[in-house]
C-alpha cells in the first residue's frame, strides 16, 4: 500500500505564497495617490481593451495587478454587490471599507481552502471632501487589508516604486503634478541595469475619481489630455482648444448617468471612455 504524501500545513501556505507573489511581480506596476482634486490611478498598460483601473460605484475606483481573469471576476463581483447594496439601502451605505472588507473575506477563503490562491493584489479607493478624507485599501492575495497613507504601488518592482512615490508625493498636488510624480515613480525601474526607463503616453491607463463632482466621480484621461499632463500642462483646469471642459456637475449634455453604478458596459458612456492593458 503506497503512503500518502504528506506536507505541513506550514509548508502549504509558503506554497501558495510563493506561488502568488511570483505571478505578481512577474505583471507591470500600478500606482495609486491622492492629490488637491481627487484620487489618481495610474497602470501600466499595453492593452486598450482590458482595464487594470475601473469604476465599481460613485465614488469608489478599483485598481489590480496580476492575473486579469482573476481580479476581473472581483470586480464584477464588487459592482454587483454595490448596485444590490446601494438599491436596497441607501447609496451613501455603499463605502469603501465595506468593499474592501468583501475582496477581503474573497479573497482568504479562497488563499485558504483553494489549491492555487488567486495571483492579484488589489486596491479599493474612496475619494472623500478633502485629500484627508480619501481611503486607500491595500488588498494582498492572502485577504490582508492594508489603509495605505495617501500612496501606494503594487506589482512588478513595488517597493521601489514606492520608495520614489514617498519622495514626490503630496496631498496638495494638482493634477498635472501627480501624474508626472506618478510616471515617475513607475519608470523609475525596469530599465537596463537598474536605470529608469521612459514610458509613452500609450502604454498608460490613467483614471481619477474627481472630489469636485456630484454623483459618479470616475473619469478616465486619455489621448491629448493625458499627453498635456505628461508635460506639465494645467490639463485639469484647462479644456483642451475647441472642445468644452467637463461640468462639475453631471448633467444631460455631459452623459454622465448619475443613478448607476460603473461597469464595464457603462465606461464606454463616459466622455473620457479609454484605457489601456491588463497584465
């Protein structure tokens, strides 16, 4: 009779760990902050079509790294229980914490009863009245939570990455200045032996959620607006030549629905529709 193999639960869990942290870093780096007007995401992304930043309600944004199918499942996840949370209740009981708690319980029993644990970390963002206000969750593969101060990076070479983000970053940045600090941070590594490196305006998916509007605040930059950013440009205040900045307040004119909550198939609505990969 053959003897079954045996392995310490110990032993099982640095597995898995290993396992996970391998899948990713082995992905390109996201960069999360607060700035004056809001909350900025900032990926790494070769791809157009799949999202690594989304919007899961008003106010609430959703950033990951690692595998997609994995951390695309949670985010479906999450916007469905926000819409059944805010229509139930109230939409004001739809919060960050509330999520991230959710991603949270996900994401342990999976790590712990699952033979292979889900390979992301994820970030849940809430933009408050006041860059204090903003909430910053920090999720691992293992269902750790972590309320970042005000930055965080994760995936590819993130503890660099948030070495250089510590330095550049303040609560009081406009626009313009956190997305340079933010591109600064992530090609700070990654070029050949250990030097920075330039990233093209394309190969980046970069979304706020704007403190400045009422109802849903997630917007995504793309195209020209994110190239007058990248230099130094007042593209947050400014509207580009002949074209009409974006209300304050959504109205009929800016389609900006303001009743639900952000999906997949409602992104392409939004007038700052874009983005790029998932890796």
């Amino acid at each position: 009779m053959a003897m079954q193999f045996y392995a310490s639960p110990e032993q099982i869990m640095r597995d898995r760990s290993e396992l996970a942290r391998k899948g990713i870093a082995r992905g390109r780096s996201a960069v999360v902050l607060s700035y004056e007007g809001g909350v900025l995401f900032v990926a790494e992304n070769l791809s157009s079509t799949l999202h690594k930043v989304s919007e899961i309600y008003d106010r609430i944004g959703f950033a990951a790294v690692g595998r997609y199918n994995e951390f695309e499942n949670l985010r479906r996840a999450g916007v469905r229980m926000a819409d059944l949370n805010g229509l139930s209740y109230d939409r004001r009981d739809v919060t960050g914490l509330g999520l991230a708690n959710a991603f949270a319980q996900t994401l342990g029993a999976i790590f712990t009863e699952q033979s292979k644990p889900f390979e992301v970390e994820i970030c849940v963002a809430e933009v408050g009245a006041t860059p204090d206000d903003d909430s910053i969750y920090r999720l691992t593969y293992d269902g750790s939570v972590n309320d970042e101060p005000g930055r965080m990076a994760m995936g590819g070479q993130a503890e660099a990455i948030t070495g250089v983000l510590k330095n550049e970053h303040r609560p009081d940045m406009s626009l313009s200045e956190a997305v340079r600090a933010a591109v600064k941070a992530l090609s700070s590594v990654g070029g050949e032996g250990g030097a920075s490196r330039t990233i093209a305006a394309n190969q980046l998916e970069v979304a706020v959620l704007d403190r400045r509007r009422v109802g849903r605040t997630f917007r995504r930059i793309t195209g020209a607006a994110l190239t007058a950013l990248l230099d130094g440009e007042a593209a947050d205040t400014a509207p580009a030549p002949g074209r009409a900045k974006t209300p304050t307040v959504p109205t009929e004119e800016a389609k900006k629905p303001t009743t639900s909550a952000g999906s997949t198939d409602l992104e392409g609505q939004q007038d700052e529709a874009g983005g790029e990969p998932a890796q």
